[in-house]
C-alpha cells in the first residue's frame, strides 16, 4: 500500500470506521453526538489541552506518572491515590498489552482472571473490553485530566473507545508505536492506521471538543540521539496536523547530559513550531514532554531516587510543559502505587525548587545548533525522499536507514546507527549508518567519541556502548572502563 500525508475524505474516513468498530462488541456503544457532549460537559479542569496551555502560559512544568491495572475499581483507586497523594497534576491510564497487539479476547480473560485472583493479571487497563461506560467511570471519579497510554501499531478501535469514553489526551504515533514496540508492522500501514487516529481526533476538534494528542518521544529510551527522537516527533507533529489535530505534545527522553538534555527539548519544540509553520499549520498550539530516564535504574532505592532527582531538576531547567515520572522501584518490576506516589513527590520538590532558575550553561547554544542541523538533516531527508510527502518520505527513510533508531525491534529499522556518550555523557554516534549528516556534522560526533577514546585509553568500539547502556544502573552516566 501507499501512504500520503492527505487529509482522509470523510467517505474513506466513514467507510473505514464501519470496519473498526465492529472490531469487538464494544463498538456499538460509539454515538460520535453523544460522545461530543459528553465532553462538552467536562469542566475545564478535566480537560487535558486546557491544563497544558495554561501550564505553557505561565511557565510552569506539570508532573504525570504511568499507572494502569486491570480492573476499574482498582484503576480508581490506584489513580485518586496519585492524584491525592502523590499530588500528580495530569493522570494516566496505561493499556494492557493484550489490547496493544487487538487480542481482545485474551484481554477479556484477563479481566475474568483478575476478578477471580482479586489482583490485576493484567500489565495495564483493557479500555476497549471496559467499554465507554467503563471509561467514563475513571473520568467521573477523578479531578484530574487523564491520559491513554499504550504502545499500539494498530490503535483505531482503542482511540474509538477512549475518545467516547472521554479521555482528553491520547499518546503514540506510525512511526513512535511501530518501530520500538513491533516486529513486523510495515511502517505505511501504521502511519495509515495513526492517520485515522488523528483524523479522528481532528473531528472532535472540528466540534468544538480539544484533545491533545503526544506522539511518545523516548522511542526505545535508552541511548537515543536527541536529532533521531526530535525528527521522529516532528514528522508525527506534522502527520497529526494535516488530519486536524490543534493540540500536540512532543516529548523527548532524558539522555543524562544536562545541556544536551535542556537544549534538546527547546530545540524540538523550536523546530516543531518552525516546520509546522513551514506546512501551514499555524493554529497548532505545540507544548513539550520531558521524559525521566528510560533505561535500567539501579537496584538501591536510595541512587534510584538520584536519578530521578536529576530528571526533575533538568525537566525544570528545560522549561518542559510537563514531565513523565519515574519510581524508585523501576529496577524491581511493577512499582506499588506507593512508590509511585513518592517518585511524584520527588519531582515536585525538585520542580518547586527549581521553578525560578534558568540554565545558562555556556555551551548551551552550540549544543541547540547541532540538534537543529542533525534534525533538520533528517526531515528535510524524509521531505526529499517523499518528493514532498512526509508520510510517503518517512516510509522511504526508514527503508535507507535515513531514519534509524537504535536498539528498535522492527524488522523495517535499518538498525545500523550506533549511538554512545562522549567523554562528557553527551549522546553521540559512533557509527552513522544511513543518516543523512553533512561531513561537518559526522566530523563533529568522530571528534567527540574520540576525545573519549583517549581520556579512557582505548579504542573507540561497539564495547562503549555496551557499557553505556548499563552505566546508569550501576551509578554512572557514562559507562568507563574499570580502573
């Protein structure tokens, strides 16, 4: 199939939607009408775009977990705990994985499991199996806006559900919920099957009903250039603005290095505004997510708090409109909603401490103007290769390796980019595969891995970013070889 970054006729669009609703049994609960007024009736504080564009107007960083279980009462009950304990400012509801690969039946097993057990067997909230009612039970019950979260290549039934159920933020993307979370999902149909999520979304919005849509920024979270996540979620930025949607979220994941992290979030939201801009979309209201590190966390509860200390503080330093946070029980496996509850609170202290300071660290700017030269390499590559297309580009650069993320599953990724630190923690490429970077840009990351080479007196190797991968979990950033 071919792919194009054209608004879908509301025909096509209609045609399509017949087939996705009756997916599962719950379809036949969505009444677009009735859906509209539902939201419609959300006071303001329950709206998630509202909350962001007042956080962005005055300057503030709004803070948000990841939660989700199986079951609704016990979503209540885990979500009003962050909200009033944990003092979370935005909620989340994470999808189980069952929903993310459409294997609803075993997701309804779960649910039958998970009542007969009395715990959740499930990793997250099978919304569509939940049904509209069931969504609006979370929504009715909590003060607080909320978030769907997944990781879903084909998310059109779980958009149908959620919006109608009332949640007013919606996170993933074709290119963000494709290559790090599946094998073999062709990169054209899952930009296709995202484009009818946003155009969905766009529909609500042409109604009168604003709902934030946030392509996910950290990719596969560990080690990646700040240039390939930005691009990433620029060109999603982009796909999601043709179809209508007016409220966008970019976000980017915490790499270590404060002055790349800080100039990285301003430059993506910089460079979102401009390429925007450049398309014709100049009524998108474009805010930013910082993400707290993504990669393995040390097993002492103690350096586990550390890390996220450092995240909020460089959330704060960055001016992100909101951060995702991390709990100390990362390295453990599921946190309790304890610990979850305290990584809130650690954030905030971190962000109120910080709310009035600015980063001005001297090489601030070089680090801007390098993420700006790297991403605008990358789009304007996919621009080139799609003859003007984004969606048509985006699939080509993949294929080339034009766009390369590290580390990622799909069998469509190039996977031939290798990023590693440099000697000051800085996110670097030791070797560029396909990316479209100017001899002066390839220049640059060689000097600096080898600046790093001699301070460690040895060879610059794939060993680097072995031991990068693993530095943080062991209480460094960048992974140095043993004295």
């Amino acid at each position: 199939m071919t792919v194009q970054n054209k608004r879908i006729p509301d025909d096509q669009f209609n045609a399509i939607r017949e087939e996705v609703l009756k997916q599962w049994p719950t379809g036949a609960e969505v009444d677009l009408k009735e859906a509209i007024a539902f939201h419609k009736s959300l006071p303001d504080h329950k709206v998630f775009s509202k909350k962001l564009v007042d956080a962005k107007n005055r300057g503030i960083t709004l803070i948000q977990p990841r939660a989700g279980v199986a079951l609704i009462d016990a979503q209540i009950e885990l979500l009003t705990y962050l909200q009033d304990k944990g003092e979370a400012d935005l909620l989340p509801t994470t999808i189980d994985s069952y929903t993310r690969q459409n294997r609803y039946q075993e997701a309804e097993n779960g649910i039958r499991e998970s009542m007969k057990e009395g715990r959740s067997m499930l990793n997250g909230f099978p919304a569509v199996n939940h049904g509209i009612q069931g969504c609006r039970r979370l929504i009715n019950a909590l003060d607080t806006p909320i978030q769907v979260r997944h990781g879903t290549p084909d998310a059109r039934l779980l958009t149908e559900i959620a919006y109608a159920g009332g949640f007013t933020s919606y996170e993933g993307g074709g290119i963000s919920y494709n290559l790090p979370y599946a094998k073999n999902a062709p990169m054209e149909k899952t930009i296709a099957d995202w484009q009818y999520v946003d155009r969905l979304t766009g529909i609500y919005e042409e109604a009168g009903v604003p709902i934030n849509r946030e392509p996910y920024g950290p990719l596969t979270g560990t080690l990646v250039p700040p240039c390939i996540s930005n691009a990433v979620a620029i060109i999603e930025a982009l796909l999601a603005a043709e179809q209508g949607v007016r409220n966008i979220t970019v976000g980017y994941g915490q790499c270590g290095n404060l002055v790349q992290d800080v100039a990285a979030i301003r430059v993506l939201e910089e460079l979102t505004n401009e390429y925007l801009e450049k398309g014709g979309y100049r009524d998108v209201c474009v805010t930013t997510v910082f993400h707290q590190w993504m990669g393995g966390f040390p097993m002492d509860e103690a350096k586990a708090f550390g890390v996220i200390s450092w995240g909020s503080a460089t959330a704060a330093l960055s001016k992100a409109t909101k951060v995702i946070v991390k709990t100390p029980h990362e390295a453990m496996g599921v946190p309790t909603m304890e610990a979850n509850a305290e990584g809130l609170r650690c954030t905030k202290q971190v962000i109120s401490m910080l709310a009035d300071q600015v980063c001005t660290a001297a090489n601030l700017e070089e680090e801007k103007e390098m993420i700006r030269m790297e991403t605008r390499c990358i789009v304007d590559k996919c621009f080139e290769l799609g003859e003007g297309d984004i969606a048509e580009g985006t699939v080509r650069a993949v294929m080339c390796g034009a766009v390369d993320i590290p580390f990622a599953p799909s069998r469509f990724n190039a996977g031939r980019m290798l990023p590693a630190r440099d000697n000051d923690g800085a996110i670097r490429i030791l070797d560029m595969g396909n990316l479209p970077f100017t001899p002066e840009i390839k220049a640059y990351h060689r000097a600096k891995i080898e600046e790093r080479a001699r301070a460690e007196k040895r060879n610059a190797s794939f060993q680097m970013v072995t031991d990068d991968v693993y530095a943080i979990s062991k209480g460094r950033l960048v992974g140095r070889p043993k004295a």
